[in-house]
C-alpha cells in the first residue's frame, strides 16, 4: 500500500465516521476482506489504473467494459483489454453484448483460456451508442432477452462466479431493475449490482439510494451492491447504513484519486484515517501511473496521450497554474511529465473540500436513445433481434 499523508478523524472530531466494520463480502467462491468494487469505467479501468488503486487499497477491480463480438473475433484490440499484470488477483472482466450466442461465447473462451476469476455483464451503460442497438442499460427492457443472455452466460461461466451491473431502467415511466433482478437471482448470478440512476438521468442529479435499498429488500439469495455517488469513505458507509446493501461500487469518486481505495479499505475495518496528500504526492501518483500506462500500452507515446484525460482530475484543488496544466495535457513523454512535475511545489498541503466532491462528467438528463419501436413491446420482435446481432462492433462499449 502506497505511503500518503494521512489524517486521524479522531483526532479532529470526536464524532467517527458513520457505520461500522463491515463483513467480508463474498461473490462466490471469492471472499473480499473489503466491500468495494471498483466500477468498470470505459477507457479509465485499464490494468494501470487497476494497479494504481490496488497499491493503495483493496478490493475487486474489474476491467473496463469489453465488447463480446471483439473478443470472440479476438480482435488485438480486445486482447489487450482483458490482460492482467500477475499482481492482479481476483481477475475480474466486465462484458457487453446483445446477443445470447456470442456473450456465452465470450464466457466460454474466458474460462476455457482461463483469463478471468470473475465476469460481469454490462446493464447498465447510459451511452447512445450502446443503447441504441439496445444494449447496457436499455436491454432490460426486454425482459426475455435479459434472462436468455443472463442465463447462457451462468451456464458457460461454470464454476468462474458471474455477475450483472444495471440501472434502474430507461426513465422514470420504464423502470426494469426489479425484475430484471429477480431475473438474474433465478439464473444463478453471484452479485447484482444497481447504479440507482436510470439511463435517461445519465449521470446528472442525484443517485436515488431509495432504489437501492428496494432492491435490497427484493434480493435474498445474492448480494446486493450499491453505486452512485460516492464520492469519500463516509458516502459509502452511509450508503450501506441507509440501503442495507452489502458493498459498494465506487467509479468517478476514484478519478484522480486512487487512494480512496485506502480510505475506503480503512472505513470498512473500523478506521479513522484519510489520506490527504500534499501535491508532491499527488504528483508522484500521477507519474507512476503514467510509468503503468506505458508498461500496458507499451507505447510511450500512446500512455502520454493516455495520461492526459487524468490531468485535471488528479490536480482538482490545488494551486496549479494553467500553463503547467496545458503542458502535462502535452506531454509526449516520461521524460517530459517528469520535468513537468519537478516544478511543482511537493509541499503544497491538501486543499480540503476544494479536491472532494464530485467529479468526472455528470451532464444533464437526456432522451435515450433506443432502436425503433424500442418501447412498443417488452417482448424482441424477430427483425430487433437481427438488428440486434449487429451491434457489436466496437472493443469497448463505453
């Protein structure tokens, strides 16, 4: 576990955290000491990043989300997203896919080849181009596609635990994460796990916990896992304490931030600390993950390009000026990031509230977008589904 500036909450307040230790959480044959996953986040949750939070603390870190058809056709592309660096273990992989056929496929060769120790099924992507060939969070909707893709894939997975993430629904007048639930509960799933927005709120507004605490008191058998705006170790204690469920997913809180992993593993064991760190240490972060970016890519020129969506997130709060922000966003090379870097003030103390709270894109709520006739029927009608088996195309469906 990496080494950062941390703060006693004790020693400011008398009042802890909310909550308390909470137990082990199992999916599975896999038991996590801390219950937190990280969110598959497209273009983020490479193995870089995925290393990066795992030194700092603990937990299941999945891959980002990879496109079934890519995988099955073994595209480099796809190949390369479902690698694990050897300090990677559980190994965990999150697929999207339309059609029953070839996410089994996908299962298949995943286990066959023996690349994955868990697999999660995407449900609940909110980006245009997933839902409108209705994949992520619109396939639901189709409650007899849901359960034949959900149960297909249990069956290949074996004995390799499989799970399913998913949004509440399209909208507010179509809701689907009930059902789809008990869908998945039925099929054999070892997880489910609720990002309580529906697709049409994307990310904007706030996370409705209610929902979650619902599905909650409708899931008995399997764990049930909350998401939405956790932003720090206290949302997600006061996520658990309010919704009864039994982990948390953390995506966008950890952006810029993979020490909230430490906090978080320190919260859910009954500790007080926080990290805080100086922007020295910030800095350093930065720089090893560029370093793992290049190790994943093995293209220095391709992680530097990498790095720089990560520029503003990591230095959100602090005194950094404009100019060394534009220039780290240009950066071409170790070399450059690590000249870059050196000019800032290492001693720099944490900001506060200024580098907390949300981040990452929120937006404001859109119309999704669906296949034609989309919301006609709950039932596939025979010319969506050969619609259906061509929307596939890309390696990450983010």
């Amino acid at each position: 576990m990496s080494i950062l500036t941390v703060t006693d909450r004790n020693a400011e307040s008398p009042a802890p955290i909310p909550g308390a230790a909470a137990p082990a959480l199992r999916i599975g044959p896999i038991e996590l000491d801390v219950p937190v996953v990280l969110a598959p986040m497209a273009g983020i949750t490479n193995t870089a990043f995925r290393r990066l939070c795992r030194e700092y603390g603990a937990g299941l870190y999945v891959s980002e989300m990879i496109t079934s058809r890519a995988l099955v056709e073994r595209t480099p592309a796809s190949l390369r997203l479902i690698q694990h660096h050897e300090s990677e273990t559980p190994r965990s992989i999150q697929l999207y896919g339309v059609d029953p056929k070839t996410v089994a496929e996908a299962v298949t060769m995943l286990v066959a080849e023996d690349r994955a120790d868990h697999i999660d099924l995407n449900f609940g992507c909110p980006v245009p181009k997933v839902t409108r060939k209705g994949g992520g969070s619109a396939l639901p909707w189709k409650l007899g596609l849901f359960r034949e893709i959900v149960e297909g894939a249990v069956k290949a997975a074996g004995d390799i635990p499989l799970t399913v993430k998913m949004r509440k629904g399209i909208d507010a007048e179509h809701l689907t994460y009930l059902e789809a639930a008990k869908a998945a509960e039925g099929a054999g799933v070892a997880s489910i796990a609720l990002h309580a927005r529906t697709a049409a709120e994307f990310y904007s507004g706030h996370a409705d916990w209610s929902a979650i605490a619902k599905l909650k008191e409708t899931i008995h058998s399997v764990p049930v896992l909350g998401n939405g705006d956790i932003w720090s170790a206290e949302d997600a204690l006061r996520m658990v304490a309010e919704t009864g469920c039994d982990g948390v997913v953390v995506g966008r809180g950890c952006l810029g931030r993979p020490w909230l992993f430490g906090d978080l593993a320190a919260a859910f064991q009954g500790g007080h600390l926080k990290a805080e760190p100086t922007l020295g240490e910030v800095a350093t972060a930065f720089q090893r993950h560029a370093e793992l970016l290049v190790e994943f890519f093995d293209d220095e020129g391709r992680a530097c390009r990498d790095i720089r969506k990560h520029v503003a997130w990591y230095f959100k709060g602090y005194s950094v000026g404009g100019e060394l922000r534009a220039a780290l966003a240009r950066a071409s090379s170790l070399d450059e990031i690590a000249e870059l870097l050196a000019q800032l003030d290492p001693h720099q103390p944490y900001p506060g509230a200024e580098a907390e709270g949300q981040r990452g894109r929120a937006g404001t709520p859109k119309v999704p977008t669906l296949p034609y006739g989309w919301l006609d029927s709950r039932e596939l009608e025979g010319a969506q589904r050969s619609e259906l088996t061509e929307g596939e195309g890309d390696t990450s469906g983010g």
